[in-house]
C-alpha cells in the first residue's frame, strides 16, 4: 500500500482566462507554483493561505476539477496526470477524494434530505439496500439521522453542511476536502462541522484536509501548510508553524489569539511557559503563569 495517499510534484497552475472570461495572454494568472507536497494516508491536514493565495485552486487540481499546467499528481500512487487518463478514471478519483465547498446551498439537490444523500451512490449503480444502509450510516455519522425526512432547505447552515458532508461520506472517499467549509455557518455551526471532521479522520481513518481562514481550526490539525501567493510557504505542526509570528504576519495572517497573546506577554518581559495554540492550552498556560506569580 501506498504510504502517500496525495502526492504532487513541482505543481503548477494558471490561468489563461481572467474571472470575467476574456482571455489574453498578458493577464495569465499563475495561481500555484512549484508545490512539492505529500500528504500521508490518515493525516489531518490545514491548508491556510490568504485570500487569492491559491488553496481552490490546490483543490481542484486534486479533485481533477482543474488539470495541472506542469509538474505531477499522484493519488494513491497513480498518476492522474498521465496522458492515458480516461473518463473512468476521473470518476474513480472524484470518488476517492471527496469535495466539501463553502456554500451548503449549492451542493444540495434533493427536496428531501435522505434523497439528497442518497444521490451520490445512485449514481454509482449500487443496489437498492446498499444505497440505505449508505443513506443510515452516513446521516448517523453526522447526527442527522433524525432529519431523514426534512427539507433541507428548511435547515440552518450547519445541519446543510452536515447533510452535504454525509452525501459525500455516502460514497466511501477516502479523502475528504472541506474548502472552507466553515466560513459562512455560526459559532455552533462550525463547531458541529470540525467535531465531524475530527471523528471522520479518528474514527473513520479518513484523510481530512481541512481549507481555512481561522487559525484556531487549523491549529487543531496534526499538520499546517501555508501557500503563500501560489507557493508552499510553510509546512509543519501547528506548533512549528504558528511559532512564526512576524513570518505569519508578513503573508496577511495571524497565528491564533492564544499563542499572540502569550508572545506578546513574553515580548513584555513575563516569564509564561507553555503551550497556547487553542483556547484551552490558553487558558491553562495563562492559569500557571497567574498561580506562579501569586506564590513568589
Ligand atoms: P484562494 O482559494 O486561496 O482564495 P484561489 O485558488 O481561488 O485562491 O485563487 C488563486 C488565484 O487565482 C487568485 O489570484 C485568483 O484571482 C485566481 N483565480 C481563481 N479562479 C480563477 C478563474 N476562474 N479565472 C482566473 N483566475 C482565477
Ligand atoms: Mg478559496
């Protein structure tokens, strides 16, 4: 088995056509260069980047809704940039790596929430019981099983999350991307969604990569990759990563309130140890220093 469930090589992407749709050749967009990356089997991956940095456009490339311009994609040890890649071969992928967006509305098609999870292995020609047993599990993985018979429409942003990460959960993926899946639901919303993610890689083994602007979800992943302006710009655990402040701060980011807060302390002369990279890691190194303190 391959070790790497994603891998490219020197990846690169632009576009010809500008976002309107006229196309000429000095407004070439290259929207990655060079990316080098490998992405383990099971691994619980971040992707930050800021705006127009070129996390979508990462995305696509691994899901074939985009080709690469140069350089090499390997899923699962195949090349899906080979010449011979035929239609088949594209569905098998797209299968393999499943594609959570940003707007539950768009990916939504049904009327009814099972028939809307059901579509995805409908399409795969599986028998009748299979499609059920699909439907069941992957609205129960979710906790909206109790939702079978709703309208989706009629559901808040995160339970539609929820319903198109069980569709996609009802094709088997091995991969899951959520490209900036949280961005548009509400502090329960998103929790709801990174509680899932979390139980789908520990639970489920499958591979997350989880596209996002805040830095708090990020720092929950095992691994943060940084793209800056199309390039890999930085690649660790959050720990690592996020220890880079002014590196951070110079490609429009921040690291996560916590750890700012903690540095800024430690920038003001207090002596805090400790991790502070999520609220709680805060909480308890702000905990330690204040009880330290009070004893000298
Ligand atoms: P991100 O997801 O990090 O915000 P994108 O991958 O969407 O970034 O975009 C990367 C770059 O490519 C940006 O400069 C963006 O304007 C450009 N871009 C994205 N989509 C298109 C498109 N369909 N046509 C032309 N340029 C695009
Ligand atoms: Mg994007």
């Amino acid at each position: 088995m391959n070790d790497y469930i994603i891998k490219c090589e020197n990846l690169g992407f632009t576009y010809s056509e500008n976002i309107e749709g006229e196309t000429s050749a000095a407004e070439e967009i290259p929207a990655l260069k060079n990316i080098t990356l490998g992405i383990k089997r099971g691994e619980y991956l971040a992707v930050l980047g800021h705006n127009g940095s070129g996390k979508s456009t990462l995305a696509k490339l691994l899901n074939m809704i985009l080709t690469p311009t140069v350089g090499k994609i390997y899923i699962d040890g195949v090349d899906i940039t080979a010449e011979d890649f035929t239609e088949d071969d594209v569905f098998a992928i797209r299968r393999k790596i499943g594609m959570v967006f940003q707007n539950p509305d768009n990916q939504l098609v049904a009327t009814v929430v099972e028939e809307d999870v059901a579509f995805g292995p409908e399409n795969l020609g599986l028998p009748r019981e299979e499609i059920r047993r699909r439907v069941n599990s992957s609205l129960a993985l979710v906790g909206m099983q109790n939702y079978m018979r709703h309208a989706p429409h009629k559901l808040s942003g995160g339970q539609k999350q929820r319903v198109a990460i069980a569709g996609i959960i009802a094709m088997k993926p091995e991969v899951i991307i959520f490209d900036e899946s949280t961005a548009m639901l509400d502090p329960l919303g998103r929790r709801e969604v990174i509680e899932i993610m979390e139980r789908l890689n520990r639970e489920e083994g499958i591979t997350v990569i989880n596209i996002t602007h805040y830095m708090e979800e990020a720092a929950r992943a095992d691994r943060v990759v940084v793209i800056n302006d199309g390039e890999l710009a930085l690649d660790g655990t959050p720990k690592k990563v996020f220890s880079k402040v002014a590196r951070l701060h110079s490609m429009g980011l921040e690291a996560p309130q916590g750890n700012e807060l903690v540095l800024l302390l430690r920038d003001a002369g207090c002596r805090i140890d400790g991790d502070s990279l999520t609220e709680e890691e805060c909480v308890e190194t702000l905990y330690n220093f204040i009880s330290k303190e009070k004893t000298i």
